[in-house]
C-alpha cells in the first residue's frame, strides 16, 4: 500500500536522508542490540513541569560550535522538498504521517532545530531538536512516533525518484531526563549504506532530539541535555 504524506514529521533523519542521497557512510556502532532504557525520574529538587518555552528560548539554548568543539561547522538548512513523500510497506508509518499533515505527531509550533558536520576521519553529522509543550503532550508525541518507526523492521520511503531502503531497530538509551527513547535506522540507497542514531529524551517540559552518526550522538548527549535544561 502506498500513501503520499507531507514531511511534517519531526524525526528529521527520516526525511533529511532523501535530501543527501549521495548519502554520507556513517560509522556504525559495535553492538545494536541493548534494549532501550527504562524511564527514569528526575531528581526530587526538580520543579514541577512549568510553562512551556518559547521557540526563541528553545534556540538560545540549542548546541553551538562552541559546545561541541573544533571541526564541526554548522549546516545551512535544506530546503524543504516539494516532492510527496512515500511510505512502503509500514502501516503504521503511513497512519503516523498521515496525522502528521493535519497537525499531530511532533508539529509542536514551539521548536528549534540545529545541524551540523563534522570533519573527521570521515565526514560525519549530528543534530539537535528541540521541543517544548506540557510533558503528557511530550510523551505521546515522540512515543507515538518511535512506537510507528519501531513496528516495520524494513520499509521504503521515495521521494521523487528516489527509493530508500530502511531497517529500524531500538537501541539502548542513557539513563538521562524523565524518559527516553532510541533508536538505529539504516538507510540504504543508490549503492550507499548509512546508519543513523537518534535518541529523544524528555526532561519536564523539554523534548530533545539528537540524531546523527552513532558516535557523535553518544558523545553530545549529556551536553545538549545540560544546555536544553539550563535556566539562564
């Protein structure tokens, strides 16, 4: 069954691949079978969920160059594509996005969103998302959202005429925020394998994503959460 969705869902690795096919090769991860963390509280001297943030407070504390150190450069935005995406063979992607076009999923209008490149041994990326609503909202957005790119463990997304092979799999998660989810998807297409990592984690009113090469991501999430929750 085939369904044309709008790329309204936030999980940007998803949809930002099909806008790099060329596709840069990601290292992949020695182990990729941990089952994801369980959920975990924040300490007791942590307020209770507060107003939700404003998209320029959100920005003001996404990553910078400076966080992350030297070699990574930001990336300019893509531009949106005007191609319908596809989805093949994951029904429960292609309900998601369908309720993604009409304003549910992870469309929170409160938002900030930043990429950037690394120049390694290999060019590699990493990004940040942010969200901010009440904590239920949250919670069964991104939930909702994992549950759906969990379900298939291979589908396809096209784009015009490009086809994506994908493989979902969970991954394990750190003991950071209120709650966590992660994952791996590869990415297959024109000759080319990628693996990507992306890893949410909800603390209160905060929703943060950080997807990209496995191993960055592993090394920035403790930053970007501690930026995310700062109160300056």
């Amino acid at each position: 069954m085939r369904r044309s969705t709008t790329t309204t869902l936030s999980l940007g690795a998803v949809f930002t691949v099909l806008a790099l096919a060329g596709c840069a090769s990601y290292p992949e991860p020695a182990d990729t079978s941990s089952a994801a963390s369980a959920p975990a509280h924040l300490s007791a001297s942590t307020p209770s969920a507060s107003a939700p943030l404003s998209s320029a407070q959100l920005n003001h504390r996404l990553l910078n160059e400076s966080d992350l150190g030297e070699g990574y450069t930001r990336k300019s935005e893509i531009p949106r594509r005007s191609d319908d995406v596809t989805l093949i063979g994951c029904p429960a992607l292609e309900k998601l996005g369908s309720d993604a076009a009409t304003g549910s999923g992870l469309d929170f209008t409160r938002k900030a969103k930043t990429s950037f490149t690394y120049i390694g041994s290999s060019s590699s990326e990493v990004s940040e998302e942010l969200y901010s609503d009440s904590p239920a909202k949250l919670s069964t957005g991104i939930s909702k959202v994992f549950a759906a790119m969990l379900s298939c463990p291979t589908y396809q997304v096209t784009s015009g005429s490009t086809v994506v092979d994908m493989r979902a799999e969970r991954s394990a998660a750190p003991n950071l925020g209120d709650e966590r989810w992660s994952q791996l998807l590869t990415f297959s297409a024109g000759g080319q394998r990628s693996v990507v990592k992306q890893t949410a984690i909800r603390a209160d009113n905060i929703l943060m994503i950080v997807s990209g090469s496995p191993g960055l991501v592993d090394a920035h999430l403790d930053k970007a959460l501690a930026k995310a929750r700062t109160t300056r």
